[in-house]
C-alpha cells in the first residue's frame, strides 16, 4: 500500500507541490493528470527519492522514502518521461545491468530477464543494439528495465509520448497487465482518453494541488452533477420541449435541430427511468434517448485554468 | 571480501569496460569510423614498432615511455570526460540514482573501465619499451620501471582529473573541454608561466618543475644517460607517490560532489540559478 501524506515541495520561494495526500492500493492504476508544470514529475521524483519532499512524506508497505530510501529503492521502478538508454549495449546486457544493480541473484538473472522480455514482447531482440530499436520498443525495454527488480510501485511519467497509436495501444496493454498483476502503478499523462481507459483511479494536479482523486467515475460525477440527455423525437418537439422543461431535475433545456432536444439532467438513473416513462407516458413519440457522459477531459477542462506556477 | 564484490568483482558497472571495449575496439555501432580508428592504430603500431627494431640499440627506453605518456594525455580524457557528464545529457544518471546502487560503487566501476582503456593504451607501447629495454645499450632497469611508474600514476591521476571534471558537467562536450583546458594549464601555461617569471633562475625552476610528467620523466632519461643515475629515483617515486595521492583526492572529491548531487538535486539547481 503507498500512502502519501502532505508531500510538499518548495523551490525557495516556489511551491511545486501542496500537501498531497492520497493513497493507493495493490493493483491500483493511478492517472495523475496536469497540465506542464502543475507538480506531477515532482510527486513522481520525490517518490522515485530523486527529490527530498520539503515536509510530508509517503510511505510504501510501510517504509518511508525520508528515512530509508535504499529499501524504497528496491521495491520501485521508475520509468522517466524520457529513456536514459545506453545506445551501446545489447536489450540483454541492458537488462543483465540493471538486474545486477537490483541485485538479483546471479542464477535467476537469466530468467528474470527472459520473462520480462516476453512480458513486454522483446524476446526477438534479445540480442539487439539498444540504439536499433524503434521508439516503441525502447519505451517497451525501458519498462522492461523497471521490471527486472519485480517492483510493488511502477513510477511511469509521461510513458506514451512520443509514441505511434499502436505502441501506445501496446502499451496500455502492459500497464493494465502490470496491474492485474497486483502493482501499484502511478501513469502520469497528457493523454486523458487513455488514461480513462486503463486507470481505476485518477488524480488530478494543479499549481501544485490535488484537485480531484478517486475512481474515473466518482471524479466525473463529482465534477459533473448534471448529465446531459439528448432525446430525439418523430414529431411535436414545441409540446416536448414545454413538457421537458416543467419536469423534475431538468436543469436546462433546448432544441438541437428539428426533432432534438438537449437537456441539463441533475437526478441519478432512477429519475431518469421515471423522466422517460413520463415522456412516453405525456404521448410524445421518443425515438431516442441518450446520455452524453462527461469524460476525464471535460473534467479536467472544469477544474483546471491551465496556470503554471 | 564483500567490499571487493561489491566494489570489483561483481560491481555491476564493470558494463562500463563492455562498453569502451566495444566503442573503442569492436566494429560495432559506427561501424566504418571504429574500423578505421583500428586500422590506423594497427599501422601506427608496426610502424612505431618496425622503426625502433631498426634502431633498438641508440633509442633509450624511457623516450618511448616519454611518448606513451604523451598519448595518455589524448587517450584518457576521451574515454573519461563523459563517464558523469555522459550519463547527465543521455539522461541515463537518474536511473542510475534511483537504483540501489552507491556512488562509490558506480565510481570504482567507472574508473575499472577507464583502467582498462589506460592500459590499453600501455599495452600498445609494450612491445616498443620491450624492444628498447632489451636492445638499447645502457638500460637501466630501475629507471625504466620507475618512469613506467610515473607514467602510469600521472595516466591515474588524468582519470580522476577527468571524473572530478565530469562530476560536475552537464554535458560531455564541456567535461572535455574542462579536462583538456585543465590538462593544458598544469601542462604547458603554468610551467611556462613559471619559466618566465623565474627568469633564468635554474635551480627554483628545477624544483617547481619537479612535479611535472614530462619534466620528471627527462630527469630520469637525463639520469639513464649519465654515467650515474644515483639521486634520480627518489624524486620519481615522490611525485608517482604525489600522483598517487592526487588521484585518491581528486576520486573522494568526485563522490563527495555525486553524493551531494542526490537527494535534492542540489547541484544541478545550483547550477541552474548560477
């Protein structure tokens, strides 16, 4: 379990991260979303012990990263927002390396470096120059790289920039494995749709602030307490449109076209069931009735101005 | 034991002789241009080789050494101006940082592969100083292991000139430059700086020389030469011994600055701000 207590950061007179609290458990997939500059590479270095934390601290299973930072070592992998590769070695020698630093003993180092290789899909260029793969795969060899220890925390920053729809599609599938796997996997990215996609829980960071934290969907709801309906009608949309708006929970209403109707709904998915039969019920002829759900993005255009400090 | 396992035997930065071995020896990477360097090094040794067979018995060994000491003063900062620098600007220093790994250890691992690129550069004058030592009419044993002493601790003493400036670089580019500029202060600047401000006072030129590669490794040809080399070992293995201790500074030095550089990356702010 990673449980992060007041984590603070000063740079003299600059604050880059406030009192982040949150904590995270085995298996958890965490999006930490901001724009450039709001504090999340420095969360990340200072729980990858890169960075000494002003006041606060963070503790993983227990061990703190002030106080023993060599044990927090162990048991992380960090994978910056860019490769640190060494272009000269082989992907096995590269991994051989770092298994050696993890002081993985020297029988299973083989091992470890073949599943790992097979878990990222690199066995094929076991015997490559680091400097011959593609971008994808030295993103792919670099996680293989944080990896090699078995790590409970994978620190992954910015991981799927720079890369090609498909190497990012390989790549969230990895992260999801990892975390079906039982890590704790701390994704910072720009890429909201994405991290959507495979994080159970997302937090989101601003001028150093934790504005949001919680699953997808309790951020979305808690952020957004209307959703927008859409419903489409065969005809009458004037006596739809007076209808809709006398109704409980319509926050807003207006047509969208010649037989849409686009409205602010506050109630939860009971109020909506009861809102449609009651439509249907009035004897306007609804041909659909959709929700429009905010996303990740929407959110974090809402909460955020986009200010740096 | 352990220390040395950790440190040596199994330091996992000995990767780092791997990776000179095959920038400097094997056709890998650039392929054409590492091919070439070996070329032209095969052909600079038989021809540096060939030359003194020829004239064995009137070239005094400790003139090769004198040359090889000249090609440390090339050789080693090329191979150690980016051993810190180089990890900063690939950026592969913050992995390195967040392993469980000492800085002492990625030090020592480091310099075991700079060791190795000093005395490949030794073992490329081997058969030259052999050649002389054996052929060379007045050889004087003593002399010549002590001015292939002097040599190699001065080839020390440029690694760990080469780390403490790489240590504090953030490029290579710069760490060489900083070595380079550094080497040819203490080299040629200062002593000629000294010369002029000495006039023509030779006995206090001679002292403060006394310290210099090239003048100490004259000194001991001098002594070779003349019909008796007593007085000329001493000072040799003083300024190896100084050499020696300067190299062991200048490497605390070194993991003094990574040490203080972890943690808060202070170093690179200070730098930064500066």
């Amino acid at each position: 379990m990673l449980e992060i207590q007041n984590l603070r950061k000063e740079y003299g007179p600059l604050t880059a991260v406030k009192g982040l609290s949150l904590t995270l458990m085995p298996g958890d997939i965490f999006g930490f979303i901001g724009s450039n500059g709001a504090g999340k590479t420095t969360t990340i270095r200072m729980l990858a012990t890169l960075l000494e934390p002003t006041s606060g601290t963070a503790t993983l299973n227990g061990v703190d990263i002030r106080t023993n930072p060599m044990a927090i070592r162990r048991m992380i992998g960090y994978m910056p927002d860019f490769f640190g590769l060494y272009d000269d070695v082989k992907v096995w020698e590269y991994l051989d390396f770092f298994a050696t630093i993890y002081q993985v003993p020297k029988d299973q180092r083989q091992n470890v470096i073949a599943n790992v290789l097979s878990l990222t899909d690199l066995t094929v260029k076991r015997d490559a120059f680091v400097q011959s793969l593609s971008r994808g795969m030295q993103q792919r060899l670099c996680l293989a790289r944080c990896l090699v220890h078995d790590p409970l925390l994978l620190l992954l920053d910015e991981p799927a920039s720079g890369l090609d729809p498909r190497a990012r599609a390989e790549l969230k599938e990895l992260i999801a494995e990892l975390g079906r796997m039982g890590k704790i996997v701390i994704v910072s990215s720009h890429i909201l749709p994405e991290l959507a996609d495979f994080c159970n829980t997302v937090g989101i960071i601003e001028r150093g602030e934790l504005l949001a934290f919680g699953s997808v969907d309790q951020v979305v709801r808690g952020i957004h307490a209307a959703h927008t309906l859409e419903i489409r009608l065969l005809d009458g949309i004037g006596a739809a449109l007076d209808f809709v708006g006398k109704q409980p929970h319509v926050k807003a209403a207006l047509m969208v076209g010649d037989f849409t109707i686009r409205l602010e709904f506050e109630g939860d998915h009971e109020a909506q069931a009861a809102f449609l039969a009651s439509l249907v019920m009035a004897g306007h002829r609804v041909i659909g009735f959709r929700e429009e759900e905010a996303n990740l993005e929407d959110v974090f255009l809402k909460l955020t101005t986009g200010a740096v400090q | 034991m352990s220390w040395w396992k950790s440190m040596v035997t199994e330091n996992p930065m000995l990767i780092e002789s791997r990776r000179l071995m095959r920038r400097f020896l094997r056709p890998s990477g650039n392929e054409s241009l590492n091919m070439a360097v070996m070329i032209l090094a095969g052909l600079a040794l038989l021809i540096l080789t060939g030359s003194i067979w020829n004239a064995a018995s009137s070239i005094p060994p400790i003139s090769v050494i004198i040359a090889q000491t000249g090609l440390y003063v090339l050789v080693v900062p090329s191979i150690s101006h980016g051993v810190f620098a180089g990890e900063r600007e690939r950026r592969s220093w913050d992995l390195l940082l967040v392993a469980p790994i000492r800085k002492s250890q990625i030090v020592i691992g480091k310099l075991l592969g700079c060791i190795a690129g000093v005395l490949a550069t030794t073992a490329f004058f081997f058969l030259p100083v052999l050649i002389t030592v054996v052929g060379y009419q007045r050889t004087s044993f003593l002399l010549t292991f002590l001015a292939e002493l002097l040599s190699l601790s001065f080839g020390l003493l440029l690694i760990a000139l080469g780390f403490a400036v790489s240590a504090r670089a953030k490029r290579a580019f710069s760490a060489l430059g900083g070595t380079i500029a550094l080497i040819a202060m203490l080299l040629v600047v200062l002593p000629y700086l000294i010369g002029l401000g000495l006039g023509g006072e030779r006995t206090t030129f001679d002292t403060m020389m006394a310290a210099h590669p090239f003048y100490a490794l004259w000194k001991l040809y001098e002594a070779g030469e003349a019909t008796s080399s007593a007085g000329a070992a001493g000072p040799a293995i003083l300024v190896s011994l100084a050499y020696l201790l300067g190299a062991f500074l200048l490497f605390l030095y070194t993991v003094r600055t990574l040490e203080s550089e972890d943690g808060d990356g202070a170093f690179r702010l200070r730098r930064k701000h500066a």
